[in-house]
C-alpha cells in the first residue's frame, strides 16, 4: 500500500476545516433572527409586566419583553419565535383568567392563510382590547348585583345544594371605548 505524504494530509485538514467554518458562517448569516418583535397598543395595560405570556389558541408561544405607558395608551413590546405566524389585522387581547393569576396577551385570529404581520409590527389600539375581570364588572355595578353571596351563594351552608350559575359576563374594551361583552370564567 503507497502512503499518503504527510504535507497532503495537512492540506486537505486545512481546506476541510476551511469548508467548515465558512460553512457554519454562511449558515448563520443566512438563518436570520430565531425571534421576531411585536408591538401593541393598549388603552391600559393593568398588572401586564414583563415576562408575562403571550398566547395563541390560549397556547404559550411568547412573552412580554417591555411595557411602557405613553400620552394615552400603553406600548407592549412582545418577542415571538420567526416559526409563529400571525395574519396583517391580527388583534391583541389582555387577558385576566382570574384575580389571583397573571395577566397574559391573546392573539387572535390564528394564521390560516393570506398576508402575515412582518417583524417589527405594530397593533393598533383600534385592534387591542383590555379584559376586564368579573370583580371590577361587579364594583362598578354594572352587572346589577348585590353581592357574591346573592349570586354565587358563597357562605350559605345550603350553597352545596343550589344549581351552579351561568359565569358572570366580561366587559372587553377595544381602544377606550367598552363595545362588547363576552362571557368570562374570571
């Protein structure tokens, strides 16, 4: 068997080592940035921090990375995988599931075809709405109630034997403005 000249063997490590590194390069420069940035505008944005969850389909896929209130609005800025898309008139939500729970943003619709939202997008207040919880619908009086107890039978030893109650409705706000109701476990 004819051996190989130690001077090839280094040559050919070189260039494959060569290859390599401008191989890894070329594929990060390529890949582009595993995150894309999302900004919203909220008419307020109570017990929203960062670190708080962003949702789609009430699934995790990101977080709030910056919350910062502005003249007349707050400014959420919220970092999602580049995997996650969104359709152009996506809107946001901020969510209270219940008193004691951290407030999270839903976005919605789920993609499912046409244009998508770019990187570096902006939600208008327009399409941003604030949840407002069952206890701050029920201390406004808007609901009509009289108490928990009245609804809910809490603290009545007979409460056990009642007939469970439809969930109190949730006032959502889309800008400043109250437009809709919709029903609410909170």
């Amino acid at each position: 068997m004819k051996r190989v000249p130690r001077g090839s063997l280094i040559i050919a490590a070189a260039v494959l080592v060569l290859a390599l590194v401008i191989g890894g390069i070329v594929a990060l420069v390529t890949s582009g940035p595993s995150t894309m940035t999302l900004t919203a505008r909220f008419a307020t944005a109570p017990g929203l921090y960062p670190g708080n969850q962003v949702r789609i389909l009430g699934m995790p896929v990101g977080e709030v990375t910056k919350v910062t209130p502005g003249p007349s609005y707050v400014t959420v800025v919220m970092q999602l995988p580049t995997t996650i898309e969104l359709p152009a008139d996506a809107q946001a939500f901020l969510m209270a599931p219940q008193i004691v729970n951290d407030r999270y943003v839903q976005l919605n619709p789920a993609y499912n075809g046409g244009p998508r939202l770019a990187n570096n997008a902006m939600i208008p207040l327009t399409r941003t709405a604030v949840a407002i919880s069952s206890r701050q619908v029920h201390s406004s009086g808007e609901c009509g109630l009289c108490s928990p107890v009245d609804r809910f039978g809490v603290g009545r030893p007979n409460s056990v034997k009642r007939e469970p109650s439809v969930p109190p409705r949730t006032i959502v706000s889309f800008g400043s403005k109250p437009a809709r109701r919709m029903a609410s476990s909170a």
